[in-house]
C-alpha cells in the first residue's frame, strides 16, 4: 500500500492521539502516504448525559466503524478503553502502542491531593468506576458529572464549577497539561479502566495489506497487560454501566492482575489479585473475574442489573 486514511475523533486527544500512529507508520514504512479523517461521534456530540445513559463507550466507535466499512477510511485509532469487550462484525485490533501512564489524575487548582478536599467538596467526573472508588474513600465529596473533551473540562474546573476533576493522566500528557496534575491515583490503592493509556488501532480482519503495516506498532508487553485485563472485564460482562477497575503488570516473576467491581451509589468496593508465571494473560484475567465473583461482585452486579 501507498497510502493510509486512519478515521479519528475530532477531539485534540483524538487528533493527537490518531497522529502519534501516523508518525509511527511513516517512521516504519518510509513513503507511505497517511491521511486523518476527521469524524464527529455520538459519544462527543451528546455530553448533557453519562455515557452509561446513552449507550455507551461504543457510541465513539459506531461512525469510526462505518466509515472503514463504506471504504472512506482502512483503519480507525481509538483509546482502547473506550473499545467495547467485544468487536463487531469483522473489525480486529492489529496494534496496541506502548501504554501510556494508566493512572488517574487528581486535578484541583487548590488542592494537592484528595485527602486535602474540604467536607463536601464538589468533584466532577462522569465515569462509575471513579465514583465508586471516590465514594469508598470519600463518603462526605459530593460528586458531579462531568463529560465533554478535556480543554472543557479544565475550563469548568477553571470557573469554579468545582474544587477538584478527576482525569486520565495519559490524556493529560499528552496534550501538555502536565502541570495540571496535582495527583496520580495509582495502583494499588485506586485503579483505572481496563486498559486505561493504551492506543489501540481497529481495521477490517479482511484488509491483509492494512494487517501488514501495523505489525511493526504492536508492543506486545502492551499487548498482555491489557489482554489480561480486558478478559477480566469481559468475564464479567463490564461496560461503562458497570464500575470495573484493573490493572496488570508483568515483571520477571510473572503477571500480576489487580481488579475491582464497585458500586457508584453506595461506595462499596470489592477487591481481588492474582499472580501467575504459567497463566495466559486471558486465563489470568478469567481468574481474578471468578475471585471478585466469590469476593461479593456477583452481588453488586446484580444490583445493577435489576
């Protein structure tokens, strides 16, 4: 192939994000011509509800989709967070880039860290996962939604619409914003998504030349990690409506897989670990699925479920 159009968001963390890649396909492939297609997602339009009330984090992919199956674009780049346990149709992952920082951000232009928040401050995030897990350790906060792309969300932090916003490190840093991290909330205290600060590409499983290009971004350590924790997610049927954390790492010894499943309302939080030298990453992650289960997740999934 002489040339590539990747679909992205139209986000500065999209764009940025989805350049990264084109950098490193033409630092791969010298002489192949990479173009962006910019495209608008339901995900980014609707921002006066969670994302748990519209759909879902696939809502950021069904456009993306559409557009390598209609042949406007070969591939689409996405935060693999945001990709669904399961692809549809005949959509694969042929790259997953080397993580980012999978932390959290604490972000407050006052404060320097959670514990410093005075009784009932007002902290902003929409997501489940961190609202449960900033109930479990700060009952007294009161938590107010907050979507939109991350210039907006500093902006609203900025005009005092609250005292602290939870964000991503890795999308922080990415765009230069750095300095506005007061805190990480970082493993093993707190948790992030399954596969929080990893860049993932999509194609179509039938497209063998586009398959062939992106071998060379693939970072398999990457690769484990977030297999093992998307498989722990996927066990248990996690979604954005389902307050699901995990974190692995892989060290000499073996992998290790952190996971919870929380509840947003009530700031129960239920842990479970597990190390292996000999496990698949996906078995591991089966694994540390069936301990949260025994641990009492099957009862808070089930809450959520009713």
């Amino acid at each position: 192939m002489r040339s590539l159009r990747i679909a992205t968001r139209k986000s500065a963390l999209a764009l940025w994000q989805s350049e990264h890649v084109a950098h490193q396909l033409r630092l791969a492939h010298p002489g192949l011509d990479v173009e962006l297609v910019p495209l608008s997602t339901r995900g980014d339009e609707v921002l006066d509800r969670s994302l748990a009330a519209i759909g879902g984090k696939g809502l950021f992919l069904k456009e993306l989709e559409l557009a390598m199956l209609d042949g406007r674009a070969d591939c689409a780049v996405h935060s693999l967070k945001d990709v669904p346990m399961e692809l549809d149709g005949p959509f694969v992952l042929p790259a997953i880039l080397e993580r980012a920082d999978p932390a959290d951000a604490f972000v407050s232009n006052a404060y320097r860290r959670l514990d410093a928040l005075p009784h009932g401050a007002r902290v902003g995030t929409s997501s489940l996962r961190r609202q449960a897990q900033l109930r479990a350790l700060r009952p007294d906060l009161e938590l107010v939604d907050l979507r939109g792309n991350i210039n907006t969300r500093l902006a609203r932090l900025d005009a005092g619409s609250y005292d602290a916003i939870v964000l991503a490190c890795a999308g922080l840093l990415r765009l230069g914003f750095d300095k506005r991290i007061a805190a990480r909330l970082a493993a093993p205290e707190w948790l992030p998504a399954p596969a929080q600060g990893a860049i993932a590409v999509e194609c179509r499983g039938d497209a063998p030349q586009v398959l062939a290009l992106f071998a060379a971004l693939d970072h398999v350590p990457t690769r484990r990690c977030v297999e093992a924790e998307r498989a722990m997610n996927r066990a248990l049927h996690g979604s954005c409506h389902v307050p699901v954390g995990a974190f692995a790492e892989e060290s000499a010894s073996g992998m290790r897989l952190r996971g919870l499943v929380g509840s947003a309302q009530a700031g129960t939080l239920v842990h479970a670990e597990a190390a292996s030298a000999d496990l698949t990453p996906e078995n591991l992650g089966h694994q540390v699925a069936q301990a949260l289960l025994a641990n009492g997740a099957d009862a808070l999934l089930a809450e959520l479920d009713a």
